[in-house]
C-alpha cells in the first residue's frame, strides 16, 4: 500500500521500492539453500528497511554495524530479517 501510494506523487521513489519489493521476494523464493551469508542476509534487511521507512517515515530510524570478516559468515536464510521485520512491527508499528 506504501508504494502504490507513491506512484503517482513521487513515481521514481516508487520503482525503487518496487525493485526493493523484488529483490525480498526474490530472496525469499529462491532459497535453495537453507544458509546465505550475512552479507546476502543484510542486502534483504536493508531493502525491507527501505520499504518500511516510506511507511513508518522518521519514526523508523536504524542504524546497521557490522564489521567486515562477518559479512561471509552463513546464518539461516531470512533470519535477520526476521528479528528486524518482529523489532519495527512491535516497536515503530504500535506506537
């Protein structure tokens, strides 16, 4: 609902988003294996982010560290941003 609200005000912001909304579905999809790396895990994360914060606009504010030897770290697929989807919807959602 947040992108097809932007297709007529803001059309460019609203293809970015819909290539974002892609690469999420994309990943989740497309999983042949059961482990990505963070590195892979994060790019997923950022793109939800992304779409969230046309949503939520400056009550969802994020800030992502992580060191680089952890990026080829594998973890379960869609894990990440799991946590991350349960930290906006009970965090920035509720209030």
């Amino acid at each position: 609902n947040s992108i097809s609200a932007l297709v007529r005000k803001d059309p460019e912001t609203a293809e970015e988003l819909i290539q974002r909304l892609a690469a999420l579905l994309r990943f989740s999809l497309d999983r042949h294996a059961s482990l990505v790396t963070v590195g892979d895990e994060l790019q997923v994360t950022l793109d939800y982010l992304e779409i969230e914060k046309v949503r939520f606009g400056e009550r969802l504010r994020y800030e992502i560290s992580v060191p680089p030897e952890l990026l080829s770290v594998e973890v379960p697929a869609l894990s990440l941003q799991t946590l991350v989807e349960n930290s906006v919807k009970y965090a920035v959602g509720v209030s």
